[in-house]
C-alpha cells in the first residue's frame, strides 16, 4: 500500500462524514425529504381534505364525488375522516381495518375522532371511534351492509348512507332495525281455518306448551345455552337451508360483519376476543373464495368458533355434522359410516340425533366428487378442509394432525391448500 493511497484515505473519509452530516441536518430541518409511512402519508393528506382516495380507487369515488362526500362530512360538524385504501393480506396494516384506522388515529395525533375505512372484505365499510360509541359509529357502518336499498348501491352511496347515520347519533338503532329481517317471522294466522279448528287450536295450545316446557326441562341438562347474545340465532339457519348460493352467499356475509362487529365492541377475555376475531378474518378468507354451498357452509362454521368464543361458553359444539345448515350440534354421539368399521363420534343436531338413533340415515351435505354428487364427508380429506374436519366435529379426535380449531386451520392455509 503506498503513501499517496493512505494519505487520500482519511481525506475521503473526512468528506463522507461531513455529506453525511449534511444530508442529516437537511432531513432534520426538511421533515417532508425524509420518506414517509404510508400511514403518515394518509394522515397528512386527511389533514387537507377530510376524504382520501387511494389511487386505485379513483374510479370507483371520483373526484365530484369525492367533493359531495367532503361537503357532507363539513355539515355534519364531527371528526370524521373518511380513508379509502384497498385492505389486502400482507399489508402495512395486515389487511385489517381497524389497525389502518388506529394509525390514522395515532398519526393525527389521536383526540376526539370518527374513521372510516373499506371493510376488510367487499362490499362492507368499517367506522372507529375514539372516544367509543359517542356517536355509535361502529353499528352505523355496519347497518349500511344490511339495509335492502343499500343492496348493489355504488361506495359513495354507502358512505354517504352512514355519515347520516354517524349524525344522527342513532347507528344502534339502526342497526337493530337493518337486521330485524334476520329473525325469523312469526307465523301467521290462517284466515281461511274455520271456527272449530280456531277452537280446538285454542284448547290445544296450552296443553303443548305445558308439554314443550317439560321436554325443554328434561333436556336442560344436556344442552349448550344457546340464548347468549352471541349465539347464532336458530332462525338463521332456518333461513340459510332455504336459500340458493347466492342467498346463502349473502347471509353469510351478513353474519360476518355481525361477527366482526361483537368481536371489536365485546368487553371480557381479551384472548377470547383475539380468538373471536382470529375468526372473523378466517371466515372472510373463507367467504371471499367460497366455490360453492360447502365452503359457504364452512363460513357458517368458522362463525359459529367466533361467537363461542365470545360467550365463553365452557364446551361448546361445532355446527352439527352431518349438515351445518341444521345449526349448533346439541351433543355427541357415536357414528359409524355405512361400509365402514371405524366408529367415530361426530356432534349433532336434535334432527340428526334422531334418524341416527332410530337407525335411519340423517341428512347430509352433499359435495361433488368427480361430477356426482356425494356426502361432503366422503371427498378425499386431502382436497377438502370439510371432509377433514366434519366442519369442526373430527378435531377434538386424539389424532394429532386434527388437533386444533377451523380457524387454525384456516390460518395456515388448509383451506386455500384444498382448493383446486
């Protein structure tokens, strides 16, 4: 190494470390040079207008559009920020909603605020608010999803639909209303039953009630409550057994963002919630990629975790084996395949548990296995998460590859595994 070499060495050190300086002192003094967070970069765009499109959304909110939704927010006199990005796995917020909207919170240097984001699966939107339910913009939000009119109705319509109801201050109200329509109706009169029949339905009525008390007694004992106020209502299924795919697709979304929407207000375990919301985000993967009423039944399923969760009900039972659609499973029992010597024990539902019992076959799902039709169950497990769990009834089997919930399942990718 010669002299000359060594002796510009220092020299050139000398001058890295005073551009270094430099550099740092400009970005010191010129914040806006540094790169910013996605998330800083929302927050000061929100801080100009009270609206931001993400670019890719521009068709979808244009720009006069953009104004109206602006103009209205103005109105409305409240901190609402409207923050429109497309949400997707893998993100600088996980693809989760709330955490886009918590940054936003925490970029604009928290306070008194109203966000509103993109649900985390179309065609839903999402509302946070600090302090929580001042306004009850959570329930707002996801009433919109609910509403008839709403249906098929354009993003600006839907944003605008729940800034109203963010001002009004009413978003529980309105949203016990947008899915009163999820109970079931009571029945109504026959107006064309004549007077003896009316009479003996008079004289009858009483004597059954007295009978349904005992019978509800006697199996007391040996039923999960199903009256928590995050049990899946009974009607729902009812509901969903008489719907077509695209019904069923529907109300399957709807019970999603019901979920989701427990999960974030529910006060408790909070290991419960996190498992509750674990399977909120499973049951949306699900749904998003649903190929048919199996994996919209597996949706149900998926939810069905979630609100066990929430009720910290101490065993509960998946949806019912041999058809999901029946509902919650009210006990176990043994079952062996017709041609098969294995014995397993699958939960089921009251109707299942009885054609069992009498040794007639209960009703099934059916899946297609090589273009006919056949008991979901009997689909090679490899090509079916169902077949391989029972929608959650095989997973509480001592084998250890079905240890676990749907929703781990889910997770680690068993269900887009099996999908071809």
């Amino acid at each position: 190494m010669s002299w000359s070499g060594g002796a510009r060495r220092p020299v050139r050190t000398a001058a890295a470390l005073l551009a270094a300086s430099v550099a740092l002192l400009f970005c010191a003094a010129s914040p806006g040079v540094a790169a910013q967070s996605p998330g800083q970069r929302i927050a000061d765009a929100l801080r100009t207008s009270p609206v931001y499109v993400d670019p890719s959304l521009s068709s979808a909110v244009d720009s006069g559009q953009r104004q109206q939704l602006v103009d209205r927010i103005r109105h409305s006199g409240l901190p609402i920020r409207v923050a429109l990005v497309p949400l997707v796995e893998g993100d600088s917020w996980g693809g989760d909603a709330r955490q886009l909207a918590e940054v936003i919170h925490d970029r604009m240097g928290g306070g008194p605020s109203i966000v509103v984001t993109l649900g985390e699966f179309s065609p839903s939107i999402a509302a946070h608010e600090w302090p929580a339910d001042t306004h009850h913009a959570q329930q707002a939000a996801a009433a919109v999803f609910h509403q008839p009119d709403m249906s098929g109705a354009g993003l600006p319509k839907r944003l605008a639909r729940a800034i109203d109801i963010i001002e009004a201050g009413n978003g529980d109200k309105v949203y016990e209303q947008a899915t009163a329509g999820l109970r079931a109706p009571a029945p109504k009169a026959d107006a064309s039953s004549s007077p003896l029949a009316r009479l003996l339905t008079l004289a009858i009525g009483p004597v059954l009630l007295l009978a349904a008390a005992g019978l509800l007694l006697r199996r007391r004992s040996r039923m999960r409550d199903l009256s928590t106020p995050f049990a899946l209502p009974r009607s729902v299924f009812a509901a969903a057994r008489r719907a077509d795919e695209a019904q069923l697709r529907d109300r399957a979304g709807e019970q999603v963002v019901r979920l989701g929407t427990e999960a974030r207000a529910a006060q408790g375990d909070p290991a419960a919630i996190e498992r509750a919301l674990d399977a909120y985000a499973a049951a949306g993967t699900v749904l998003d990629r649903a190929r048919g009423i199996p994996d919209l039944a597996g949706v149900f399923a998926l939810i069905a975790e979630g609100r066990a969760a929430l009720s910290a009900a101490p065993d509960p039972l998946p949806l019912c084996f041999f058809h999901p659609l029946h509902g919650p499973a009210v006990r176990r029992i043994p079952w062996r395949p017709l041609g098969r010597r294995e014995e397993l024990r699958v939960a089921a539902c009251e109707t299942c548990l009885r054609a069992v019992r009498a040794r007639r076959a209960p009703e099934v799902l059916t899946d297609r296995l090589d273009g006919r039709p056949v008991p979901y169950f009997e689909v090679p497990a490899d090509t079916s998460l169902w077949a391989a769990t029972g929608y959650g009834s095989l997973l509480t089997e001592d084998a250890e590859d079905t240890k676990g919930s749907l929703t781990a399942r889910v997770q680690r990718g068993d269900f887009t595994r099996t999908l071809r």
